[in-house]
C-alpha cells in the first residue's frame, strides 16, 4: 500500500520537521494506515523505520493527524471564501502554504461571517470611502473631506460622526490584517505577563490559591503547573487572570508598521490603530495564547504523568509467591487474605490487632497459623491507614525470616474493588476483600494488576483533571501499552484486562482468548492461537510476538521471537547442526553466527541483531529485580519526625517541581527541585523517579498543615544554588509590583526549608 498524495506531502514535512529520511516515514505512515500498533512497529519493523523508537513513532503518529486536522481546516476556510465568490489564486495559494492553524485563521478572517460589528454599521452608513482615503494616507483636508459624508437620512450628522465611522472600518482592516496579528503574536509570545490577582471578596474562600493573589510572570516562562494552577483558580471563581503584552510596544508596533509619514490622515490613523489593538487585537490575540499555553501546559503535565505512570508499572516484581495479605485498620480492623502463586484467592477472614479491640495476641495466632498452612512467602502490607502499626504487629509475630514483610502503594486500590472488573473476578466478595487481593497482586505482579485500573487512579499525575481528557488518555494508552509490551504476557495465566493492552487486541479479543483457554485448557503454541474467534492472520501478527507460551513445545513460543522470524532461526540452527533449543541454550554456539548471511530483502542487521540477544535470555522480564525496603523503625506519624532526621523513603510521585516521598508516616513529604541534588537540577526526572528509594533529610514539619519538607542535599540547610533561586518574573522596566519569590504552595514550603539553621 503507498501512501496517499495527502499523506505524502505530509510525511515530507514531518521527515522534514524531525530530520528523519523520506522512505522511512512513508513506510512508517502506511503502517500506521494498516493499523500496526507502536509496540509491533518499534520492535519487529525496524528496517521499515529506520530504527525509530517508540517515542518517535508517538510523535509522527500525533504529527500527522495535527496535519490532517489542519486540511480539514483549510478545506472548510477555501470552501466558505469560495461560497462568498472572493477566492483569489493569490488567496488560494496562501492558504494552500499555511502551516500552522493560526495562519489560516489570520488569512479567513476578513472573509468570516461575523455578526454586525461597529465596521459593517459603518460600510452601511457609506463611510468606507472615507475610510479609504484616511488610509491611503493621502495629504488631504480631513475637516473638508469627512463633511462631504454627513448624510442625515443614513444616521451621519457631523463631521466626527463620519470620522468615527471611517475610523471604526479601518480598525477592523488593521485586525484582521495577516502581519499586523503575526507581529502581534510575537509580541505576546516574547514580552507578554500572565497576571493573577483574587477577585474581591473570595480571599477566604481560596486561601489554596492565596500564592496567586497577586502574581505576575513572563507568559513564555510560567511552567506548566503554575499555569494549570492559575486557570484552575480562575475557573472556581477565585482568581482573575489575564495575558498581554506591553500595551505602548504592542500599538507602536502597528503604528511602524502602517504609518508611512506624518500628515493629516496620521492622528486618525493612529485613533483607529489604539482602538483596533485594545478592542478587538488584544481580545482576540489572548485568547488565541490562553489556548495554545493551556495546550502547552497540558502536554507538559501529560508528559509527567506518563514518565511516572511508566515507572509504577514497570516497577520490580516480587514474582509468583505465596501471599498473605493485609489491608490495614484501626476501628474496622485489618482486612487479611491468602492467595496462590497465580494470584487466586484461598482464604479471607479479618483480624483486629489495633485499638479499640487490641485482639492482639489472636491476631498474632490467626497470622501464624495461616503462614504455616499456605506455606505463605511474603506478607505484604497497605500503606494506608494503620500501616506503620500493622507492619509492626507482623514483625512481631516471629515469623521465619524467609518470609518477607513488604509494604505496597495501595494507591487505586479502593478504585479497583468497587469496579466491574473487580465484582466479575469475586462477585461473591465485598470491597475490603477485593482490596485486599489487590494490594497481594501488586506485590507479585504490579502491571498485571495496575491495568485493572484507571491509571489517572492511580496517583502519580499532576492536574490530570485539568488537562485536555483525550490526550491524556491518549497518552496514558500509550504508555500501558508500552510497558505491557515490553514485559510480555503469559498468555495462559494472564487476565482479559491485562491481554487487552496486548498488541493487536482488544477487550473482546482477549475476552475470547480467556474463554477459548477455560474451555479448552492452557495454549499449547503460539499458532493455536489462531483459533480463538475474531484472532485472524492481521491480529496474530501483532500480537504474537509479544504473547508467550512458557510450556510450550516450540521453545520459540515463550521468547520474544515473532513466529514470523522461526525459519530464520531454525535455519541459524541447520546451519550450525544443532537443535534450536541447543542454540538457545549455548552461547558458543551463537557466536559461531555470521548475520550477514541471514541478511534478506526484509529482514536485516537490526531485526536479526535482536533475535540473537532475545536467544541468549528468551523471554527475559526487563524489569529491574526485587529489593525489599524498610522505613524507619518507630518513625510511624508526622508527629514522630525532627528536623535533621535522615530517614528512608520511596518515590511516589515526580512533578515539575519536584518530588514527593513516602517516609512511612502516612503523609508524602515533598523535595523540592532545589533540593534534590546539590548540583543545579532543570528538569526532576533526570535525578529521580517513581518507586525510587531515596535517602532524605526532614527540613520542615508543620503537624496542622500536614506538611513536611525533605531535602536529598548533603548540607539541606545551607542556601539553594543561586542559580536555581526563583527570578523575579516581570519586566524590569515596567513599574508593576514585582512577583513574589515563589509561586505555588509548594515551591513556597521549599523557601521556608532553605531557611532553616542548624
């Protein structure tokens, strides 16, 4: 299939825009036509595509529907300018060249049907003419000319009612002028503030935004949370914000650009241009920039999200482990369950070690006794409520020490029990049951179990509820789909929602595959497969590589070996006269191989290069393996911590501002990002991450607030790098009130950290 005349033109201003070769962006858009998933493309298309990875492919993918988007765009603008019998070749032409969304609109909007303006009322009054002499900035009798338009019957009875007329049409023609509103933009874009101050009266009311009451910012320079922070403000009816540039530079703009000398027409010109830039410019220009900083805003939050969303799921495994475990209580104490290495549930029932009924020495019995008849592995424990103290009650028991005792973000989990996918699994359970399952799961598999929820549950995004929804679901797809990918799937214990990230499928398909696999026991190949209903020839290309088989008689079936490439394989073994799981299993056999000579019209260095390394460690997990990790023994409530304690934590969420940590004692501290290192730090993912463990000084603890500052520095109470201190954002030269120093709530506990002494 080649790529359409449209689809062409667009992959050569993508190959273009990302410096990428012609052919391998058209080969990678035909295959994005046929339907092939990023995962198949990235991983078993590499010669098509020139190697690109996955995240490349995401933004040629996203590049061309914006371009898509933007000839629907451009057809509707040519078709409406057509319709009114005004379309030029010249016209034509430069909308036909437009490559950004804001170009066509500049270029339709002389043509755009507008309802009845000051201009149009004007046009009606037959002032246009006059409007056209004042603009051609002929030397002319203003007084002497504007009198031969008064005209009584058409509503004109003085000369400075023609005069406002004409001057009301030729500040329509400076709006909608296509360079004036491009110099305009710039303006906007270099020099323009984002000014937030409280509407009057709400002071109370938004003391959570109280950082924004009276703030100021290069609009250019505001990050992404400090912008959602502000629209949000705006949006619950505290705060007031508007966007511009400097008025005097905006209007001298114009004038330098329209004003070809000084005479009588000039003063009139110059009315229309103050009246054009303040009544419909400056409006029209604002909203145009509140959009797209919005829309930049929102892709930055969605990229933070997606990076820690990433590093949750791909979090180590404990691996297939007997499981007690417990969802921590006080009142209604602590839910405990039993599950299987396949993660089925064995036994439930609840415990009450806790006040007020302090069972604790049945507890401790209960525990015990279950350990011993599971020949339970690990204990893993809720990090919520009661966890420091639960945790403590299992470590008193005296359990063997080959049991380990973990605890797990339950973050989502009180989503994932009130589910449908949680009452289908345990229709005859309640919710602390499902819960608690969960919390088991997430120890022995956390994407198996995490894909069961809706990853903006999950906790680690930042505004996710203000961000456009469907990138942000986009995005969030995107990244599932990658670590599911990635890992790979057992396909005989896997669940339906977990197979359903799987390339190629759906909810549907991997419905039919957990059927077909109850009725018909456990798949013994990759090709049989091919009998579930609705898995054809197309989906089993997708998804068959990433699918494995661990018992299966084809050792190929449980590696990540598309069965496309099984003959390149099987002659790789013919040639060196062994078996292929003899190859497989010996590394001196592999090193025997010449690729070169497996090199084929399709199938190159790049594709063969990763068979060989998938041989060495078929079906290898690529996530990290499983350490244990502990908090602080007797450090279990905010009221606990002293400022200088170092103390042990794990990353639970990274923003642009920093990082928030769990420390053990139910309430996240943050790092701010100029104290996250003692070297200056841009961007918080190049020094931490989700599911980090990281050591951390306590620097602040305000116990009303729940607030506690954390600092990885080696000397956290020295002064922040001057380079990474805030700069006061407005304009120097404006006589506006200066910002304050930090912007956020957050970023306003990191000042008061770097204050503190020894």
């Amino acid at each position: 299939m080649s790529v359409d005349q449209n689809l062409s033109r667009w992959t050569e201003q993508i190959a273009r825009e990302f410096s990428l070769v012609q052919k391998n962006v058209d080969a990678l858009a035909d295959l994005l036509e046929e339907g092939a998933t990023i995962p198949f493309i990235s991983r078993y298309r590499k010669e098509m595509t020139g190697s690109m990875d996955e995240v490349m492919i995401a933004n040629v993918r996203d590049r061309i529907e914006q371009l898509r988007e933007l000839d629907k765009r451009k057809e509707a603008v040519i078709s409406s300018i057509e319709k009114q019998g005004k379309l030029t070749p010249e016209l034509l032409s430069a909308i036909a060249k437009s490559e950004t969304l804001a170009e066509v609109e500049d270029l339709y909007l002389p043509y755009k049907p507008k309802r009845k303006t000051r201009a149009s009322v004007a046009k009606e009054k037959g002032l246009e003419p006059l409007a056209e002499r004042i603009f051609s900035q002929e030397k002319i009798s203003i007084a002497e000319l504007a009198k031969t338009f008064i005209d009584a019957e058409k509503g004109v009875n003085t000369e400075e009612e023609a005069l406002e007329g004409a001057r009301d049409i030729m500040a329509e023609w400076i709006s909608e002028n296509q360079e004036t509103r491009k110099r305009i933009r710039e303006i906007y874009w270099t020099q323009g503030v984002a000014e937030s101050r409280v509407l009057k009266g709400k002071e109370a009311e938004g003391q959570k935004f109280k950082d924004y009451f009276e703030w100021k910012e290069p609009i250019g320079k505001v990050p992404s949370h400090r912008m959602l922070a502000m629209r949000r403000g705006e949006k619950e009816g505290v705060l007031m914000l508007d966007i511009f540039p400097g008025e005097e530079e905006a209007i001298s703009s114009i004038e330098r650009q329209i004003i070809k000398g000084e005479n009588a027409s000039t003063d009139q010109i110059r009315l229309a241009i103050k009246d054009s830039y303040k009544r419909l410019i400056r409006p029209s220009l604002e909203t145009e920039v509140r959009i797209e900083s919005k829309m930049k805003a929102d892709d930055e939050a969605i990229k933070v999200f997606c990076t820690n969303l990433k590093e949750l799921l791909l979090a180590a495994p404990l691996g297939q482990k007997n499981v007690l475990a417990l969802d921590p209580g006080f009142r209604s104490g602590c839910k405990l369950v039993v599950l299987d290495r396949q993660g089925k549930l064995l036994f439930n029932t609840n415990i009450y070690p806790h006040e007020p009924q302090r069972e604790t020495a049945k507890s401790r019995i209960i525990v015990k006794e279950l350990c011993e008849k599971f020949d339970v592995e690990a204990v893993a424990i809720g990090n919520g409520t009661a966890s420091r103290e639960t945790e403590s009650f299992v470590k008193s028991i005296g359990l063997p020490n080959k049991i380990l005792v973990v605890m797990v973000n339950e973050s989502g989990a009180s989503v994932y029990s009130a589910s449908d996918v949680a009452r289908e699994e345990f229709p005859d359970y309640d919710v602390t049951v499902r819960g608690a399952v969960s919390i088991g799961r997430r120890l022995t598999d956390p994407l198996a179990e995490l894909v069961k929820i809706d990853p903006k549950s999950i906790g680690v995004g930042q505004y996710q509820h203000d961000v456009d929804q469907v990138k942000l679901k986009q995005g969030l797809d995107d990244v599932v789909m990658s670590c599911v990918n990635s890992v790979g799937v057992e396909v005989n214990t896997a669940s339906k929602e977990l197979l359903a990230y799987v390339s190629g499928l759906n909810s549907s398909i991997a419905k039919n595959i957990v059927e077909y696999r109850n009725q018909n026991g456990p798949f013994k190949s990759r090709e049989e497969l091919m009998k579930v209903s609705r898995l054809g020839e197309k989906v089993f290309e997708q998804a068959a590589g990433f699918l494995r088989i661990r018992e299966a008689q084809n050792p190929l079936d449980a590696s990540a070996v598309h069965p496309e490439s099984y003959t390149i394989v099987e002659k790789m073994a013919k040639d060196l006269q062994c078996s292929v799981k003899d190859l497989m299993s010996t590394s001196e056999l592999r090193k025997q191989l010449d690729l070169k000579n497996y090199i084929t019209e399709k199938v190159g260095l790049p594709t063969l290069t990763d068979i060989v390394t998938e041989l060495e460690k078929p079906g290898r997990d690529p996530r990290e393996g499983f350490e244990v990790f502990s908090f602080t023994d007797g450090v279990n409530e905010i009221k606990d911590l002293k400022i200088g304690m170092k103390l042990p934590g794990i990353v639970t969420n990274v923003t642009a501002f920093g990082a928030f940590v769990d420390i053990g004692v139910h309430q996240d501290g943050l790092v701010h990002i100029s104290h996250l290192s003692d070297k200056f730090v841009k961007d918080p993912n190049e020094v931490v991450s989700v599911q980090q463990k990281v050591t951390v000084t306590v620097t602040e603890v305000d116990v009303a607030r729940k607030r506690i500052g954390l600092s990885m520095k080696a000397d956290p109470f020295s002064d922040a790098p001057a380079q990474q201190k805030t700069k006061s954002s407005p304009d120097k030269k404006r006589n506006d009130k200066p910002a304050k120093p930090e912007p956020s709530m957050e970023e306003k506990l990191a000042m008061l950290m770097s204050k503190f002494k020894k």
